[in-house]
C-alpha cells in the first residue's frame, strides 16, 4: 500500500510539472479521426494554421498537439472535407480529447469533347489537300487461283449461317469496345479522386500560375498513382516539391 500511494504521488508530481512547463494559455488536444463509416483515417494532416506547424494521424487515425488558446486547426485528407476548430474564449479547459468525423468530398469534374480536328469540313480539306496518298498495295495472284468478282453470300431461309454469324461478330465488337471504355473511364475516376489540383493545393499551399506549373512539372505515371496509398503520394509530391523549388532562386510562396 506505501509503494502504490509513492507511485500516486509520483504521477501527480510528474503531472504538475509539465502543466508548469506548458506555455501560459496553451491547449493539449489529442483525438481520433474517423470517416463517416466510423472506421480510422489513417495519415490525415493536422495543421495549426496560425504557426503553420503540424502533425499526421498514425494508422488508427490517433492524434496529438499542442496548441495556443486563439490558433486555429485544419484537419485535412485528401477525399474529404476539411474540417477546422477553433476554441477562443470558450475554451474551459487546458485538455481535450476530441472524435472528429470526417466527411467524403465529392469532385465534379466538366465533361471534354476532344476532336482531331476543328470540325467536319476541316477534316474533308486535309483529306483533300494530301499530296502524298498512299499507293494502292500490289494484288497477290496465287497461280492457279481465281482472281474474278466473286458474290457474297446473301441471308436467306436457305443460307442465314453467314447473316447470323457477321451480327454476332459486330455484336461482340461493340461490347468488346464499350467494356474497354468503361474500363477507361472508371480507371480515370479513380485517379482523379486520388491525385487532383484541390488535394495538391493543398499539400503544397500553391495556387493559380504555381500550382499549374507543379502540376506540369511533377507529372506522375498512372500506375504510380494507382497503386501509391495516400501516404506515398504525400511523401512523393513533398520530394517533387523540394525539386521543383530548387529550380529558382526563389521559392514559390504557399499560403
């Protein structure tokens, strides 16, 4: 029983000398960070933006900072809302211990109509104004063999195997071509949810010109994207972001 109470009064005494060394009006804050399924949101950002100073949840989505009384936070993921708190004077104490839900953001992207040329008309003239046509490639003759018209075979109640097998072939081209396109497309949502210019403003705080030049400059492959977790796509586009700096005497200026 002595050795417990001893180890009570340690703890308490431990406790009151880091109140003592905490800075007047500072706040500790520690909390969890789910999404709406209530399951944790790992390597989400928790930045403080009045000292631009911050830190990542772990794996759990568990958190911890320190923080002035009249400092604002900005808990952010990419796919998600951000979300911010802000005490001030209603603050009552110097300890909280927060579940902070996170929302899924949506991005509505405008849909592009890409032609090889201008219009129609456009496309006619160049056919027409095309000086080296290709020449018509020389008939093979196998000797011995028919080389006349030859008539294709009609659909008829007598012969309908030709019709019904050309319809299936045409048939399996078009949902062959439409699988493939809506693999195509299905593929660039993804992508697009996972890297875009919302979540990498705001990794790197540039905007308008820079962030456009960036993007350029720190082009990834889809592959990486695609198989990078959210994680690895911070870290490379902070590398990508070093390089890109180290270009110019001058740093681009975040926000």
């Amino acid at each position: 029983m002595r050795h417990f109470l001893l180890i009570i009064g340690f703890c308490s005494f431990a406790f009151w000398a880091t109140a003592q060394n905490s800075p007047e009006g500072s706040i500790k804050l520690s909390g969890n960070i789910i999404n709406d399924e209530d399951q944790p949101l790992s390597f989400a950002t928790v930045t403080n933006l009045t000292t631009e100073t911050g830190v990542i949840s772990n794996e759990e989505g568990f958190f911890y900072l320190t923080f002035q009384q009249n400092d604002t936070i900005r808990i952010s993921s990419v796919g998600f809302e951000p979300a911010f708190i802000y005490f001030g004077d209603t603050a009552q104490a110097n300890n909280y211990d927060l579940q902070i839900r996170m929302s899924e953001q949506t991005y509505e992207l405008e849909n592009v109509t890409v032609f090889a040329f201008k219009d129609v008309e456009s496309f006619k003239r160049a056919i027409l104004e095309m000086d080296d046509l290709p020449e018509e490639s020389p008939k093979v003759v196998v000797p011995g063999s028919y080389d006349g018209p030859r008539r294709e075979p009609k659909a008829s109640p007598l012969n309908p195997v030709s019709f019904i097998a050309s319809q299936f072939s045409r048939r399996a081209k078009y949902e062959r071509m439409a699988r493939e396109a809506k693999q195509d497309y299905d593929r660039r949502q993804r992508l697009s949810r996972k890297y875009n210019r919302e979540m990498v403003g705001e990794i790197t705080g540039l905007t308008d010109g820079s962030l456009d030049d960036f993007m350029i400059f720190c082009r990834f492959e889809d592959d990486f994207i695609e198989r990078s977790s959210q994680y690895d796509l911070v870290l490379a586009i902070n590398r990508c972001y070093t390089d890109f700096s180290e270009q110019d005497t001058t740093e681009p200026e975040r926000n």
